[in-house]
C-alpha cells in the first residue's frame, strides 16, 4: 500500500532538490507530493512507492520525519461539484491539510474570479490567491529532485507543491514559487 511520510525542515531553496534525489539516489519514486511553507518551515508531504527505502534514506541523510500513514485513495468523475459546480467552475487540482490546528484547501481552478466570487457568497474566508506554475516531469524517481535543484540554483524557494494527476508517463506538478518569472526561464 502507498505510505505518506511527512518531512518538517526548514523553508530554503534546495530543500525539496535534496530530498528529491536523495529519493532519486535509493529508487524510491513519489507518487505524489504536497509541500508548503508557514512560519519559516516547511511541511513536505511525500506519497512513496517504497516506503522503508524512504525511511532509511531520509534517516541516514539526517532528516526529521514526523509522520507516516497509510494511503488510501479515492478515483471520482473530473466534473464540476456542488460549490464550484454551480459558479460553472472547473477544479483543476486540489490539496488539503491540516497544519497548527486549522485544516487548508488548495484549488487550482480554470476560472479564479468566479471561484472566489462562489466562495465569498458561500461565506468562505480566501486567505490568499496567487499565480502558480503547471510543470510536467517525468514519473521516475529523481525527477522532482532534478527539477527542484533547477528551481534551487536559479534562487527560486517552492512555497507550496502538489501533484495534480499524470498523463502519457508524467507528472503533473503544481508549483508555488517565490519568483515566478524566474521560475518561467528554466
């Protein structure tokens, strides 16, 4: 069965590249990834297809894991749904956690401005909005990690990264930068 494990480090450039091809390093291949930074920290969410390899190489390498968990995953129709649904707005990717007590939701949608409007009616509190990258990578492992150091050597922090399905042997990222007119370049 998959096993998420949760990372806690500090929020740098290059945290998500060394943790990528460490993966890349003892043939653990990510499945899915949702990291996200608050407070100076980062929160880095791994779904794994090995999850002892993972465990002994993030052990080894020195790096604080602070939970693992069972996967389980659910397949539903790609169609619009209730609050999104009416406003005639498409999910495109979504995430959701919970960190300090207070559960979060990430949607990437195909149109924002009747997202929010649909949310601000519902009575939703939207605590921020923001323009991210859609980067498709190949599904090996070592993949995120090269991409990631790219991000890393060009200066640019991920701020928030999840995984938005594959297609045709890639994975589909969604990913928040820092700097995203430098993140365009590379």
């Amino acid at each position: 069965m998959p096993t998420e494990i949760v990372v806690e480090t500090e929020d740098r450039p290059g945290v998500i590249a060394e943790i990528g091809e460490l993966f890349g390093q003892a043939r653990v291949n990510i499945k899915a990834a949702a990291a996200f930074s608050e407070n100076g920290r980062g929160h880095l969410h791994f779904v794994v297809d090995n999850a002892d390899r993972a465990l002994a190489a993030l052990k080894m390498a020195g790096w604080k894991v602070t939970e693992k968990h069972e996967v389980l995953a659910v397949s539903v129709d790609d169609e619009p749904g209730e609050l999104f649904g009416q406003a005639r707005v498409n999910i495109k990717a979504a995430a959701a956690f919970s960190q300090n007590g207070r559960g979060h939701l990430h949607f990437v949608v195909d149109n924002a401005d009747r997202a929010l409007a649909a949310l601000k009616m519902a009575g939703w509190k939207v605590t921020e909005k923001h323009e991210v990258l859609a980067v498709s990578v190949d599904d090996e492992p070592g993949e995120l990690g090269r991409y990631a150091r790219r991000l890393a050597e060009a200066g640019v922090n991920i701020t928030a990264l999840y995984t938005a399905g594959e297609r045709a042997g890639d994975k589909e990222l969604i990913v928040a930068v820092d700097d995203l007119a430098a993140a365009r370049r590379i």
